[in-house]
C-alpha cells in the first residue's frame, strides 16, 4: 500500500519534470508522451488521439476517458465515425466541449 | 480509396446489444480491432468491421456481455463465397480477360489523317505490303522503319507520324504544298505567245518587246525578247519576263443526238450482304452475282465505338438490273443539254480567262442538235520559254 502511492507519487515528479523540459525548450505540448491531441473541423467533426477508452456514447453527448481528465462532447447526431485502439473520429453538430479533471 | 480497400477485404455490418456496449467497444479497440460508421439506435449499437476481425469479436462480445449479430455483409470476398460453386463464371470471367488481353496485342483499326490529295486506300495498301494490316501483331510493328518508308514513297508528304495507341494504328500526314514550276531568274529566255490574238497592253518587266499595243500575234509568236541590245551595240541575255494581254478568241462546239439511249431500271433488284471481321470475309446470304445489265452499289457499313472503328465492316451491295431505252429528246431539250455540257466545259478550259462576249450559233441538222458558242476574251497570252546558250 505504502509502496504503490510511493510509485504514484514518483511517477508524478518524474511527469512534473518532463514538462518543464519541455517548456523550457520551447517544444510543443504534444511532444510530451500520453499527451492527448485533438483535431477539429469546425463543429462537425473532431479527430481524438491519446483516448484510453470510451465511457458514454449516446445520440447526443460522447464522454471518453482522457487519462487524467474526462472530455464530453455535447451536440446533435453524433456518432463515431472510426475507432481505433488510440484514436477515434467523432462526426455530428458538436455545441460544447467540456473537460472533468 | 478507403472505400475501394475496405470492398476489397470485406466488411460486416453488426448490431450490438446490451447493458454496456460502450465497454465491448473499449475492449474491442484495446485487442486492436478498428469500428468503423459507428451508430447507437436507441440502446442498439450498429458497427462495421472488418470481415476477417468479427471471427475475433465474439469472444470480447461474451466478456462485456453483449450479444453481436450481423446485419449486413458487403465486399469482395462474399460475392466470391456467393458464387463459388459456379466456377463457369470464374472460368468466364478469367477468358474475358484472357481474351481481351490477346486481342490487345494486335493492330485492329488504321486510321489515316491529313490526306487531301493522297489517296487514304494507297497508304493503306503500302502499309498491307509492308504486312501492317488489321491483325497484325503490334510488336511486330516497326514504327520507325514504317514512316521512312512511306515517306519515302510518296513524293507529296512533307511530315508523317506513325503512332499506336491501344490497338488503333494511327497515321497522321501533312501534305507538301508543291511550287509553281517558273524558269529560274537567272537563266536566259525569251517570252512567246500561247495563242493567236491581238495585243491591248504589255506589262514588260525584263527583255526588249518585239510587238506593240494593238499588233495580231500567231501562237508561238516571239512577243519580248530575251537578248537585248545597248546603246554600244553588245548583246546581253537576259531573263525576259512580262505579262502580255491579248484580244483572244476560244470556239467551242458541242453536238447533241436528238435520239438518246437510257438505262431504264427493271425493277429487279439482288440484295446480298457480307461481313468483314479481323480481315475475313463472312457472306451473309447465299446469293450468287447475277448475270446480265446490272449495276452495282455498295453500301459500307462501319461500327463505331467512342469514335473509333471497329474492325467489322457490313458490306450491303444492291445489284439493279437495266435495260437499254431510247428517248427521243425535243430540240429546246437537246439544245439545252448542250449548252449545260458546254457551260462544264467552260469551268474547265476557260478558267482563269474574262470573257468579254460571246456569239451563239444554236441550229439542229441531221438528227443533231448542235450549237457553235464563239467567245471573245481578254487573257495573258505570255509564256516562257527557255534560252539554249552555248559558250
């Protein structure tokens, strides 16, 4: 018990540093590894890479599981148009992106 | 292009049901397996998938509890399990490609391009001599040594190309424009009269005019001389040019029978047609030629695809039988005819001539009717000729 929340507790530091690696050399974000990437064509479509899984899919909100957060897509018809094992397509009139940390 | 991959592998259209599809959806993406028109009816989930996936789903789908069913098949691979046990329609479909791929291999229309005064069938009966004809083996074809020869052939072509493209032979040609045959400027001659006439004005460019204004000249008349004599008196010859117009005189007579024969159609007609395919011929009745006065017309008939011809010719030929009449004509019918026979004359002989007027003479003696038409015209009677000097 004591040794697993040393491990989150270490992988946190470790996470912490890398990102100031990252920013101080002016990468971009996405170069930081299980970062989550998102694509968006307008409202109509967005292309999700990084997603560890979906956890509600409905006509009109999608919720899918970030790692760290939880992003849900509200709108009209929407549907998954492709999924793969680390990214998904999703299509339809999407109103509001909103994200549970 | 994602749609032709996915025709080509195949893919399943099914529909997942129960409590928590979402979960057989996140197991099914961790073991690798691609969704893809994902759609949720109601608490009903509607993937597609790829055919050889599914087999695997099955066992995800008893893990998340879900029950998957196929509603639709599409691709490649079920329309061969769909007809699999008909393998005549494989062995035919692999002979239509065969057999397209054979007949691609040969030459199976020529078409010829840029012929105005060259006749085409004269090219074409070169290029048959050369063994260039429908259905020849295209490799066999030498392009290269096919347009020397052709150009070599005929004197009035200045460009040909020969070209394959597909199984079309092409030949496209441009004609040579041929010069004037006109003595050189630099050799020596003289100017003579091409007809009789009298002269009205001289146009003299070059040489001494041995005639003036208003003289009677005899054809082959020396009108400008080529040697011409300075005020030293030496000779010099000289490349005599000029254009000399005369009062001419042209008298054309044509006679007419009043009794004329005809060909008067019988009314019995022999119909027999055939075809020509890849070079045979094929008879599609079994009509022998007549004999006796008939007359030939054929009717070529060519199938055209996307502009193109195919090698298949109908031959359509209407044999009419005749027989001889005589018709007696009127004297205004016979003069008429004469007068549009002369009138066809005129466009030929009398080109390039103004006429001034002319005098008819129309009478009908002895079964004829004939008529005399005497024209008289202004034209250039100059002609050269060339100087035979010896040093």
């Amino acid at each position: 018990m004591f040794r697993k929340k040393k491990d989150k507790c270490h992988n946190s530091v470790r996470r912490e540093k890398l990102h100031d690696i990252v920013s101080d050399l002016q990468l971009p974000a996405g170069a930081l590894p299980n970062c989550t990437h998102f694509e968006m064509n307008g409202n109509r479509e967005v292309m999700i890479e990084g997603s560890r899984g979906i956890l509600q899919y409905d006509e009109n909100i999608i919720r899918l599981n970030m790692g760290k957060m939880i992003a849900s897509f509200c709108g009209r018809n929407l549907s998954i148009k492709c999924l793969t094992q680390d990214s998904l397509i999703i299509e339809g009139f999407i109103k509001s992106i909103e994200f549970i940390t | 292009m994602l749609k032709l991959l996915r025709f080509l592998f195949g893919y399943v259209v099914f529909s997942a049901k129960g409590s928590f599809p979402e979960r057989f959806m996140n197991l099914s993406s961790k073991y690798g397996i691609s969704f893809f028109d994902v759609e949720k009816k109601g608490k009903v989930l509607y993937c597609s998938v790829v055919a050889s996936e599914y087999k695997s789903l099955r066992t995800i789908a008893k893990k998340s509890y879900t029950k998957i069913k196929i509603k639709e098949k599409h691709g490649l691979p079920f329309i061969i399990k769909k007809y699999k046990n008909r393998k005549g329609l494989f062995i035919g479909v692999i002979c239509f490609f065969a057999i397209l791929y054979f007949l691609s291999l040969y030459v199976w229309s020529i078409d010829i391009v840029g012929c105005n005064e060259i006749n085409s069938e004269d090219i074409k009966s070169l290029l048959s001599d050369m063994g260039v004809s429908l259905g020849t083996f295209k490799k066999e074809v030498d392009v290269n040594m096919l347009e020397k020869t052709v150009m070599n052939s005929f004197d009035n072509i200045s460009w040909l190309s020969i070209n394959i493209k597909g199984t079309n032979l092409s030949v496209e040609l441009k004609e040579r424009i041929k010069p004037p045959e006109i003595v050189p400027k630099d050799k020596p001659c003289n100017v003579r009269a091409a007809s009789d006439g009298q002269i009205i004005r001289m146009e003299v460019y070059n040489g001494n005019a041995e005639v003036n204004n208003g003289d009677a000249v005899v054809k082959g008349q020396l009108l400008i001389n080529g040697i011409v004599e300075d005020s030293f008196g030496c000779n010099s010859i000289k490349h005599a040019d000029a254009k000399v117009f005369a009062l001419t005189k042209h008298e054309l007579r044509q006679e007419v029978d009043l009794i004329q024969t005809e060909d008067l159609e019988t009314g019995k007609r022999v119909i027999r047609k055939r075809l020509k395919a890849f070079g045979v011929d094929l008879p599609l009745t079994i009509v022998p030629i007549p004999k006796g006065n008939y007359k030939r017309d054929i009717n070529i008939g060519e199938i055209k695809v996307f502009n193109k011809t195919l090698p298949i010719t109908h031959y359509r030929e209407e044999w009419r039988e005749y027989e001889k009449a005589k018709k007696t004509l009127t004297n205004d019918q016979a003069i008429k005819m004469a007068h549009d026979i002369l009138n066809n004359r005129i466009e030929s002989e009398l080109k390039e001539i103004k006429i001034l007027r002319e005098e008819k003479n129309e009478r009908v003696k002895d079964g004829k009717a004939i008529v005399d038409i005497t024209y008289y015209c202004e034209e250039n009677i100059a002609v050269q000729e060339e100087l035979d000097v010896k040093e």
